[in-house]
C-alpha cells in the first residue's frame, strides 16, 4: 500500500500535482484544505469553526483536522493507497496519522515540493484573484501562512527526515517538469 504525503509551503503545487498523481497512480486524494472549503460551503459547525482560522491564514486546530482526517480515512477501507495534501501540518498530526496507517505499513515517503517564499506570495495573490478564497487575497495573510509553515510545519520534515522518508522536490518549472520529479520518486515506492 501506498501512503504518500504531498508536503510543501502554501502555493507551492500540492493540490495541483496531486489531481495529476491520483490518476497515474490509482490513489485516493485526501486534501484536508478541500475538506474544509467543502464543509464552509455547506455551513457545517465544522466548517464554521475551521472559517474562522483559514480567513487568517491560522492553522486549524489539531483535534479538528485529525478526527475530520481520521472520518475520511475511515469512509475509504478498500482503497490502494492515499496521498495526503496538506495533512499533516504539525507533529501532533504526525503522531495521529503514524498511528492512523500502523496497520497498513505507515507512512511511505514524504515528498516536498521546494518553491522560494517570492515565488508562493505571487502565486497565491494571483490565484486570489480568480478563486474567491479569503486566505489568497491579502499580502499579509498569504504571509502569516507562510511564517506559520515554517513555524509549525517544517518540522514535519524533520520529524519524517529520521525515517528517512523525506525527500524534497524542486517546486518551480512547468506543471509538467514538476510531475515528471515527484513521478520519478514515487516509481521507486
Ligand atoms: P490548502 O488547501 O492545503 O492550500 P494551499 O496550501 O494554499 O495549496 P497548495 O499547495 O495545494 O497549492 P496549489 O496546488 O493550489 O490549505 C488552506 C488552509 O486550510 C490552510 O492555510 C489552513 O488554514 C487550513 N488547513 C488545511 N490543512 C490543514 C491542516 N492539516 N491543519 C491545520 N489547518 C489546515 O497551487 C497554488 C497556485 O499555484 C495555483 O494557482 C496553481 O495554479 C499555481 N501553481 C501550481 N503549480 C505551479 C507551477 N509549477 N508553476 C506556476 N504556478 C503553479
């Protein structure tokens, strides 16, 4: 079983490559950012609660995401393998989601796609131009989400680095050039 998690900055390209890697590879797409718009769309409590964080560019809070991931694991028994996007974000979700897939090997590789911070700031502002999404459209939002990666969520690498399941991916070039290096790595699982 393959169980991949897609890691990187905010902007740098997860949920654009992964929508490409689920169909090469036949596995299931768990974005936790999808499943919060989808839960604000529908003014669910969860997606209330998660709305008041996201607009700010905060992190949602860890008991939140892990048993909302948790229910979508749940949902999908007979799948060949997961890629997580954006989950997880903190050391207490690595805990979570190492107990989560003892029982199907645990975590296979986690791949980051590496994008400079100027890079992201410009691709976030300009998707916000076109997405409606409060968190992309405000210069210093878009940078509290970043100070916040690096801040919180960097040491998911590290923590991954130990089992030496980590490994980092150039982030810039085409759609295609990216796909083609997360390819090579995931040929290897
Ligand atoms: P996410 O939905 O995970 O959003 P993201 O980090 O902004 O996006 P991603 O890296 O997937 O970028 P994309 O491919 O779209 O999270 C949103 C918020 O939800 C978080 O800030 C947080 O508040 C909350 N949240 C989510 N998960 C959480 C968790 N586990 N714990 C707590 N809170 C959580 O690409 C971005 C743009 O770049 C697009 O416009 C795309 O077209 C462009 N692009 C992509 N690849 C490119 C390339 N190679 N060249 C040029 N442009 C490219």
């Amino acid at each position: 079983m393959i169980n991949l998690i897609l890691f990187g900055p905010p902007g740098s390209g997860k949920g654009t490559q992964a929508e490409s890697l689920v169909k090469k590879y036949n596995l299931l797409h768990i974005s936790t950012g999808d499943l919060f718009r989808y839960n604000i769309k529908n003014s669910t409590p969860l997606g209330l609660e998660a709305k008041s964080y996201i607009d700010k560019g905060d992190l949602v809070p860890d008991s939140v995401t892990i048993n909302m991931l948790k229910a979508k694991v749940d949902e999908n028994p007979d799948v060949k393998g997961y890629i997580f996007d954006g989950f997880p974000r903190t050391i207490p979700q690595a805990q979570a989601l190492d107990e989560l897939l003892s029982p199907s090997g645990g975590v296979s590789s986690l791949l980051m796609l590496d994008v400079p911070d100027e890079e992201l700031v410009k691709r976030l502002l300009n998707r916000g131009k076109t997405s409606g999404r409060a968190d992309d459209q405000d210069d210093q939002i878009v940078r509290n989400r970043l100070s916040n990666y690096k801040k919180d969520t960097i040491p998911v690498f590290d923590y991954y680095v130990d089992e030496g399941k980590s490994v980092k991916i150039w982030g810039v070039g085409s759609l295609e050039e990216v796909f083609a290096r997360l390819s090579l790595e995931l040929d290897r699982l």
